[in-house]
C-alpha cells in the first residue's frame, strides 16, 4: 500500500503481512490513519465518518492512496486522489470507478474500534449501520437498495416539508411512495436475512467472551409492521409498508417527514431477558459489543469464503484483563493490523511490529 498526503502522513509505502502486523506508538502520531488508509480502499470513505477533506494532508490539494489487493492468485490495483474541493478520482485495475458498489469484492474490513460501545448503548441509527455495513459486503444489491432508498427518502422529506398542497404534489408524493417501497422492501428482506444469521453467531460469541453469562437474543423491529416480519415473504413486507404509509400520510404531512420505513427500524438485543441498551452493565454491553464484531466478521468469511481484513484500533486499552484474555482467544486468523500504544496481551503474536512516530513507519524487531 502507498500513500501520499494522506492524513499527517507525507508518504507511505507499507507491504502488510499476511498475518498479525502490529502498528506501536503514543497517542497522535498516526497508527488509526494507517487503518483508516485501508479502510478506505475497502469502503471509498473513513470508517471513522468524517468528510474526505479532513483526510488530505495541511497544505495539500489531494491525498492519494495506492494499494495492490491480492486474494489467491489475483492481484488487483487499486488508486484514488481524495481531493479537498471536488469530486474524489477512483481507478480498479485502471478502469475509471464511477459508484462505490462496482468495488464489490475488492476488499473487506472487519472494524474493531473503542467506540464501538455505542452499538450496544447509542440509539438504532448505530445498529441500522451495523447491519448495512455487513450487507454491503455481502452483496452489491443491497448497497444499491440503501442508495436508492436514502436518495427516495431525501427527495420524499424535501416534497413533505415543501408542503403537499394541491394534486400535483399528491401524486408526485404517491411515486415517491412506490419508489420507497421498492427500494424499502429489498433492504428489509436483507436486514431479516442477515439477522438470521447473525443472532446464533453473536449469542456464541458472547459466551465465548464471558464464560457462564446470561443469554443473548436479537430481534428485529419495525414499528410499521402490526406482525413479525419475514424475509421469505416479500408481498407482506411491501403491504406492511403501503398501508402504513397509507395511515401516516396525514401525520407525515402535518410533520414535513417521513415517519414510515426502514431509517426508523430497531435492532434490539436483550441479555437475560432484559433490554442491553439500557438494563446491562458497562461491561456486559462491552462484551456485546465484541461479539457484535466477531459475529459479523464470522458471516462475512462463511458467505463470501473470504475472511474480510481485521482491524483492531487501539481495541484492547478499553479492557479488563479477563476480556482481553478473551478476545485474543476468540481472534479469528487471517490478516490484522492491530494498533497499540501500551503492551500488548499475552497471546498475541505478530509477524510485524511497526513504530509510528510522527508521521513515520519504521520497523521494529520481532
């Protein structure tokens, strides 16, 4: 991987390990931009959510990021300028990528972050990405099915608070209905599916984080919906979703928003019968975090038989020691980059050690 530019960093050139590679140094010198470098080539943005501008250097016009993807015997290339005022420039194998959703299959990152708390405690916005990011990677329909759904919805909420006055505006309204729909119903079904695969994975990986605990349980809820919902039977999710528009039309109206559709839906976990968001300890809701984590990158490698690049921010300084513990027996194999500004635990054993210090990598003694 190369870059130039990019965060604080003048120049990279990094040939990663196959394995474990551990990235050292104290706080600010720039080890997550060296994952966020990586993420960026998998996802065309930051994992941490902040805008393309603030990854380009001070006084740079551009960052560029350059990296050959390997899986197997394929080598792809991958090039991006990331620019501060105008619309990023992206290459795969020096074709000219226009929607993020043609990188399908390039690369696959599996996140494992200190906030990663706010899954568990923040509100649904927080699991609603959770399980979109896991079926981007599944599949490019279903980032299809959110862009188009998130484009209907913008355009829905500016014709309500515009105000529905006259025919005109109805009927543009009962289109923009259809076209939610449409785009709704297939990220719905997506969203079932995934959470039926990932309930009994994130159960065993909570026990597996903590040994004798209380079970876990998923559900997902959709207030629009007077039935539980299933994946299998897409007529019941497309009637759910027109007769409740149907009904809150008026209220949407009144309102200027959207109240009905997937960008309103909840992902709830209960840990021994009890709500996790808001009835769990701290510690309980850290370990549901983990296996939140450890489940999706599990689903990911099943489905895809590609086990997605781990990376590990600084993940272990939020834990105890019995969690560390865990964690490290529960790590799947495969290539990480696990960034550290302490020790590392006992159990952890990387083919590279690399010091980051004021915007440079050099490399350390295994």
């Amino acid at each position: 991987m190369w870059c130039t530019d990019f965060r604080s960093f003048t120049d990279i050139d990094l040939a990663l390990a196959p394995g474990l590679t551990v990235l050292r140094g104290d706080n600010g010198q720039g080890k997550t931009s060296v994952l966020e470098a990586v993420g960026w080539v998998a996802r065309a943005r930051s994992f941490r959510g902040v805008s393309d501008a603030l990854l380009v250097r001070s006084g740079a016009e551009q960052a560029i990021v350059r990296a050959e993807v390997v899986t197997g015997a394929r080598t792809q290339l991958f090039e991006a300028e990331i620019r501060v005022a105008g619309r990023n420039r992206i290459l795969c194998n020096k074709q000219s990528v226009s929607r993020t959703r043609d990188l399908y299959g390039l690369l696959r990152v599996s996140v494992f972050a200190p906030d990663d708390l706010a899954l568990v405690k923040d509100g649904p916005s927080e699991r609603r990405a959770y399980l979109d990011e896991i079926l981007v990677m599944l599949g490019a329909r279903y980032d299809a099915a959110r862009n188009d759904y998130e484009r209907v919805l913008k355009q829905r909420n500016a014709l309500l608070r515009g105000g529905v006055r006259d025919d005109d505006a109805r009927t543009t309204l009962d289109v923009f209905d259809d076209q939610l729909v449409h785009a709704a119903t297939e990220l719905v079904r997506g969203r079932l599916r995934l959470v039926e695969r990932l309930a009994p994975v994130i159960a065993e990986s909570y026990e597996e984080l903590a040994t004798g605990a209380r079970p876990v349980t998923a559900q997902y809820e959709a207030e629009w919906s007077d039935a539980p919902l299933n994946d299998d039977d897409a007529a019941t999710i497309e009637g759910s979703l027109r007769d409740a528009l149907e009904r809150r039309r008026p209220a949407e109206i009144e309102r200027g928003i959207t109240l009905v559709g997937p960008h309103r839906d909840e992902l709830r976990f209960e840990i021994g019968g009890l709500e996790a968001r808001t009835q769990a300890s701290q510690g309980e809701q850290r370990t549901l975090a983990l296996a939140l984590r450890l489940a999706g990158h599990q689903v990911v490698t099943d489905v895809t038989e590609t086990a997605p690049v781990l990376l590990l921010d600084d993940v272990f300084s939020e834990l105890d020691g019995a969690r560390a513990a865990a964690l490290v027996r529960n790590l799947p194999a495969g290539q990480t980059l696990l960034t550290t500004a302490g020790a590392l635990p006992e159990g952890i054993h990387p083919e590279h050690r690399l010091l980051v210090d004021g915007g440079r990598i050099t490399e350390e003694s295994v």
